[in-house]
C-alpha cells in the first residue's frame, strides 16, 4: 500500500488536480488534491468529481460487493 500512496502522491506532485486510491479490502478511499492533506473515507457509497469532473459520481456499491 505504502508503494502505490507514494505514486499517488508523485501523481499529484506532476500537477494530476484529484487522485482515488480505492482500498477494497479496508472499504476506504484516500483522496488527493493538489496543496491539500489526503483526505480519507470510511466506506463512501459514492465518489464526486468535485470542480474537477463536474458531474461526474463514480458509484462504489458494487465496488464494496
């Protein structure tokens, strides 16, 4: 896990503006932005593109399944 947060991360630094790093195993999601902390979720039912993806909402109930 540490190997693939650090790609997250490099992702970021390379001015990638939002990152999931989906642990299906936890049911935890990290999201990265770029010039904020990782921010992570317990179980989310649903994942937002924010200002990024406008309108997009990635669906992860049959992600937990």
């Amino acid at each position: 896990m540490e190997e693939t947060q650090a790609k997250m991360q490099e992702y970021i630094n390379n001015q990638v503006k939002l990152g999931w790093l989906i642990n299906r195993k936890a049911r935890q999601v990290e999201i990265y932005r770029q010039g904020k902390l990782v921010e992570v979720l317990e179980f989310p039912t649903e994942l937002s593109g924010e200002d990024i993806l406008q309108g997009f909402i990635l669906n992860l109930q049959i992600v937990w399944e």
